[in-house]
C-alpha cells in the first residue's frame, strides 16, 4: 500500500508575514520522510518563494493510495536535473557580476553568410567560474592542487550517491549527527537543506546552511569522494575562513555548490554526475548535476 504524511505546519517568511495549516496530506515515496525533507517538499509543491523557516508538526504517515501520479522524474532508470539554469544576468554570489550572453553572431547576420534558409546562432558568454551549479577541485583553494583538466571522469560521474537531509530549524551549521551511522566510501554525499527554494532571491545570500569543520573531518576520514550542497556555499560565509574547503580540497573531494532539486532525489539507490569542461588553469566551473536512478530490485 502507498503511504502519504498528514501534518500541521507553520511557515515564516523572510520578507514579513506566514503561512499554516492543519491536517496537510502529501503523496511521499515509502512509508516515511524526514522533517526537512517534508519542509523542502512542501515549500517546492505550493511554490513558495522568500521563506523564512518551516515548523512541522503532529506529523503521521498513512497508508493511503496517492492523489495523483508520481511525478516521471521519480521512475527509476531515468534522470533527474539537480542544476540551475543559468540565464544572462543571473546572480549566485552577492558582489560577483552575472553573466552576460549574447549573439556573437545573430541568425539575421548569418543569413549573409549562408545559403538562403541557413541560417545558425552562435552565442558569446562573459561570465566568472562560480556561476550557477558549479564544481569546485583541489586548484579553487591551493595553487599546487589539481585543475580541472587534470580530473579523471570517473572522479565526477556516475558515483554511488546518498543524500543527507539536514534540519536546519536549530541553526545553519550542519555538524558531525548529521553523517554519523552512515556509509558514505567512494559515495558522493549530497546535502538537501532546501535552500535552493530561495534561489534568484535576495534571501538566497543571507546567512544558509553550511557544514562545520568537525563535518568535513569526518566526511574526509569517512572516505567520500565528493560532496554536494543545495545552498550558497558548503562553507559558512560570514568569517574569512574556508575550513570546509580547505579540508575538503586539500583531501583531493570534489565540492558542488548551489545544487537544487534533491527532494526529487531518494536517500540512496541513485548515480550522481557533475562534469565540467577540461579547463586548465580554472579550479571551479558550472556543471550539469544530475541523479540517475537504479532500478529497484
């Protein structure tokens, strides 16, 4: 039998005012779901933007048939996107420019350039590194550490992934009780805080979620190969230090910021993929993120 979660919650909002209701009931995949991950779901199925924080209560899972059709996303041997799109003036760090895309050749001034009914565009981008869904190697924090053209593909794609849903309500570290208890070797780890609902927002660039230093450690003893965030930075950005970064990078893990869409992700029994171009002399790029579902066994 299907299960569906029947819940109160109580949504602030960053700009003023709120949002509450009782006796909630949303579909859910299997017969639980975390807290933030019903945050994350709720704020992204009513559409909400500027949100504060989400209180969750009276929670209860029935076994109920769905109310409507699993979205294909969810369908195991497909993909899911869990990248921004990046249009021209797009914003992903206060103080950074977006980028500026352009015709470098329009299809009107082609048209003097071809046969008659050919006709093509090519387009010019002017944009820094850190821009939309990006990858961050060991060469973004130490001038000896490997570039991007230096890494390996399987380093970046196709890896057994995990997700971690972290509560965020207490606070914006995300500590050691976050990963503690699971396997996480050669896995990507990637972290749903659903802050990627304030995405092209200006509550996007106040104070988000971040993982501690004591995380990274541990997440580097525990041997993961990659990890991934949904929020500005995987770093808290308030001190001039990058203790994340530093710890993460120095270890040769690859860091994707500002990913989206996890909540579409289940925990495991998934593949994660983030490649970027082979840039040499560049440390962090945009990528195309994306999850690729197994088939249940």
């Amino acid at each position: 039998m299907p299960h569906r979660v029947q819940f109160d919650f109580e949504i602030t909002f960053s700009n003023g005012g709120g949002l509450s209701g009782r006796d909630f009931r949303l579909d859910i995949d299997g017969n639980d779901i975390a807290d933030a991950a019903l945050a994350a779901y709720l704020v992204e199925d009513l559409r909400l933007l500027m949100v504060g924080a989400v209180q969750i209560r009276n929670k209860r899972i029935i076994a109920e048939a769905h109310k409507r059709e699993p979205a294909q996303a969810s369908q195991p041997g497909e993909f899911v996107d869990l990248s921004h799109t990046i249009a021209n003036g797009t914003l992903t760090h206060r103080g950074m420019p977006g980028p500026l895309i352009c015709d470098w050749l329009s299809r009107e001034a082609s048209r003097e350039k071809y046969a008659p009914g050919t006709e093509f565009q090519i387009a010019r981008i002017d944009m820094i590194a850190n821009t939309g869904t990006y990858l961050d190697c060991p060469f973004h924090r130490f001038a000896e550490g490997s570039d991007l053209a230096d890494l390996a593909l399987d380093a970046c794609s196709d890896l057994d992934a995990v997700v971690v849903r972290a509560d965020c309500r207490g606070g914006p570290a995300i500590d050691v009780g976050a990963f503690r208890g699971l396997d996480l070797k050669n896995r990507a780890v990637l972290v749903h805080t659903g802050w990627d609902a304030h995405w092209d927002t200006p509550a996007y660039f106040g104070v988000h979620p971040f993982l501690t230093e004591a995380a990274a450690q541990h997440l580097r003893e525990a041997g993961a190969r990659l990890v991934g965030i949904d929020s500005m930075n995987i770093d808290d950005t308030r001190p001039a230090t990058r203790p994340v970064h530093t710890t993460l990078l120095g270890a040769g893990i690859l860091i994707v910021e500002h990913l989206c869409n996890l909540a579409a992700v289940p925990d495991r029994g998934f593949a994660f993929s983030a490649v970027p171009p082979k840039l040499r002399g560049v440390g962090t790029f945009p990528v195309r993120a994306m999850a690729r579902l197994h088939a249940r066994r």
